[in-house]
C-alpha cells in the first residue's frame, strides 16, 4: 500500500463500478417501463405484428 498511484486506482475501480450500477439501473428501469407499455398495448387490443405471422 506504499504505491504513490493508489488513490487513482481506487478512484478509478470506484467510477467504473458506478458507471456500471447506473448502467445496470437505468436498463433495468427502461425494460420494466418498456414492459408496462406493452401490456397497456395489449389490454387495449392493440396486437404484435409477429403474432398475425403465427396464426
């Protein structure tokens, strides 16, 4: 721990682990989000393209 660089090396650990919880965070709030408009869209009767391809 003598090394003269370590406080930009915690500093760096600690900014990549932030930038990839926000990450994390914000795509699983978007995909959450995203569900939520597809069931509205569903309840509503409004149908995926992809389901007419089936039937």
């Amino acid at each position: 721990m003598d090394d003269p660089n370590i406080g930009f090396v915690i500093a760096s650990y600690a900014v990549a682990v932030t930038v990839l919880t926000a990450l994390i965070i914000a795509n699983v709030v978007s995909y959450r989000i995203e569900k939520r408009t597809i069931a509205r869209f569903e309840e509503a009767g409004i149908r995926r393209r992809s389901d007419s391809a089936k039937t």
